[in-house]
C-alpha cells in the first residue's frame, strides 16, 4: 500500500480514462514545472510527485498492478524511471518541455546507490473499548522483500552485474540538435538499462531480475490506550526491501474507531444519555450508570429537567501520553410511562389533585429568557 494515492496526487477519479489522466497531468505540469513556478523549491517537490504518479498511472500494466496494491515495484514507481529535478520521461513530459523550450530537456537524475524501501500504509479499526483500554491487533498484509535466490542483487547466483554499454554507467543517453537558436543537448534516460547505469545479464530467475519478490506478512500491533481517530503507528523496518542494498522502509498503521452504539467521544471527553424514571427526576437519587470503565454513580438532584447534563470527572478517556483522563458528561432524559397498573394510577391522581399537575409557567419562561439573554 503506498503511502501517496496517485489519483489524489492527479486530481483524477479511480476510473479515470487514459486521455482525463494524460489532460490532469499536463495541466499541473504546466503549473508546477520549475521554469514557470514562483516558488522554484516546493514546485520542484510536487513537479517529481506528479511525474511519479503519471508514470504508474499511464502505464496500463502498472495502473492494474497499483490498483490491486497501492505500490508498483520500484518504490512507487516505474522501474528505471529518473525523477531528478527536471527528470523526463518517455511521454507527457517530454510535451511540456517542447511546449517551454523546444526539445531542450535537462539530465535526468540517476538513482545511483542504495535505495531505501517504500513506506507502507496499513488501516485498522478499532472498536472504542480498544481505544480505551489498548489493545493487540494481528495485522497481515503483502511487501516486497529481498529475493533470497540472489540476495537482492537481481542477477542469478554466479553471474556479476554489468556497467551499461550504451550510456557507459551513466544512465542517460545524450543527444545534439542544431536549431536556429543554437546547439541543445537533450539527455533522457538511457533506454537499454532503463537509467540505472548497469545492466544485468543473467537475470535471476526467482524474482525476473527484480530483486525483490511479494511476501505475504503477519504482525502483532500494540494500540496504546487513549489513541483517537487518524492515529499513527510507525512500525519501522517493516515496509518494502530496498534495493541495492538499501534500508527497508516503514510500515504506517492508520487507526480509526468505530462507532459506538452508545458513547460519544470528543477529544478525551466522553458524551453518554442515559434514561431516568420521572420519580428519579423529581425527587433525586442516585442512579447506577455504565460507563467504559464500569458502573458509575450518577447523583441526580431533585427536580431535574429533561436534557439536564452531569459531568463525571476523570470518567472519560485516558491520555495518549499520559497525565490524567477526560471527563464523561451524561445527558440525563426523563421517560414517561406509557402503561400504569390501577393502584400507580390512583396514587399519580392523587398527585394531581394535590396539586402536582400545576406548571410555573412564569418559571419556565424565565428559563427560557435566561437561555437566549445576551451578556
């Protein structure tokens, strides 16, 4: 899974066609090329990412294999493809550096030298309970790891790597063209070894020269108590093998929480109604309530309202780094009874006649005064 979503990246939708993607991409080339930005360093950034994601996503072979894994081999990328900071490609690109300058195009850079592994996405929910308590979850997913048959070197047991006899190592090809404005040099990626300067003649035969194969993988994630929604946990090592011996990337779990059929969660705090009985609500008590760590008990005063709130404090969720808890507000709703036995419905009349079906009504309009007075 790879940590960039190329149609993101694009601004194009999943089952966008090869002309809508060719069309995103030339419009943020012309917007993001270094020539024309204003902002020279983070346009050159984002100029490599947009390259990036229109070499996957052009390619049909690739495009299939990163909508079944988020990743392509290669870190993310086509293989052999140079991303320096005017890098060309084989298309699109090269159209935008006609449209600028011609055919005068820049060198790209090659990706000489060990190369660290793509980082790796995972996302994992968690019920609200393992939010508050921790847990260990058992993850699986597929990465490439080094070939075991050649080491990682993609070329077969016994044989030896060779320097590129087209572009001498250098993993470009140069070309001179003389114009009414002068001599320009173009140099694109060499096209035998694909920009890598070397080449290798007896592939190895487990991993096609690669050298790296899928590999399925099993891990033990330990969620810390207090994680919230977005939450991230790196596991470092645990991404793609590099290449040329470089380091494994990382591995990025991505929490998000289920919703709860009864609890609210805002930051630490904690939101929860619960019903009580008229009786409770007019002549208080203490009521038994369940709160993620428990029971609790909620102290309801006399002649609570309906909608009325109560905060239990250090009730609510723990703190990622720890320092104390969240608080649990309980929004208290009175419940009528729908059905009364004879002897309720003579001591309920007897109320009223007592006068307890009587309304303040100039207290409750001074509520709800109070409720819309302004400081």
């Amino acid at each position: 899974m790879a940590t960039t979503d190329y149609y993101t990246l694009l601004g194009v939708e999943r089952g966008a066609s090869e002309a809508d993607i060719k069309r995103a991409y030339r419009g943020l080339a012309r917007k993001y090329h270094p020539d024309v930005a204003e902002d020279k360093t983070s346009a050159e950034a984002h100029f490599k990412e947009i390259n990036e994601a229109y070499e996957v996503l052009s390619d049909p072979q690739k495009r299939r294999q990163y909508d079944r894994f988020g990743r392509v081999d290669g870190n993310g990328s086509a293989p052999g493809a140079g991303f320096g900071p005017f890098g060309a490609s084989s298309d699109g690109i090269g159209d935008i550096f006609d449209m600028f300058f011609g055919a005068q195009r820049a060198a790209p850079q090659r990706a000489a030298g060990p190369q660290r592994g793509a980082d790796l996405r995972y996302d994992l929910q968690i019920t609200l309970e393992e939010a508050f308590r921790g847990a260990e979850r058992e993850i699986s997913f597929h990465y490439l790891g080094a070939c075991d048959t050649c080491k990682g070197t993609g070329a077969k047991p016994g044989t030896v790597i060779q320097s590129c006899d087209r572009c001498s190592g250098s993993g470009v090809a140069r070309s001179v063209r003389q114009t009414p404005l002068g001599q320009f040099v173009t140099q694109t990626t060499c096209s035998k070894c694909g920009g890598e300067g070397e080449i290798t003649p007896s592939p190895c035969e487990a991993c096609h020269g690669r050298g790296r194969v899928d590999r399925p993988r099993t891990l033990t994630i330990k969620v810390p108590p207090g994680v919230d929604e977005g939450s991230r946990i790196r596991l470092a090592g645990n991404g793609e093998a590099g290449t040329r011996g470089g380091p494994p990337g990382d591995l990025y779990v991505y929490l998000s929480i289920a919703q709860h059929p009864r609890f609210r969660r805002d930051g630490a705090d904690l939101f929860v109604d619960v019903p009580i009985a008229f009786t409770q609500a007019a002549l208080g008590g203490v009521v038994e309530i369940d709160a993620l760590d428990g029971p609790a008990e909620l102290t309801v005063v006399a002649g609570t309202q309906s909608g009325s709130s109560y905060r239990l404090r250090a009730r609510g969720m723990p703190s990622v780094r720890g320092g104390g808890r969240g608080d649990l507000l309980v929004s208290v709703h009175v419940v009528v009874p729908q059905k009364l036995s004879r002897k309720e419905r003579e001591v309920l009349e007897q109320f009223a006649q007592l006068g307890g079906d009587r309304i303040d009504e100039r207290s409750f309009f001074d509520r709800v005064k109070d409720a819309f007075k302004v400081d």
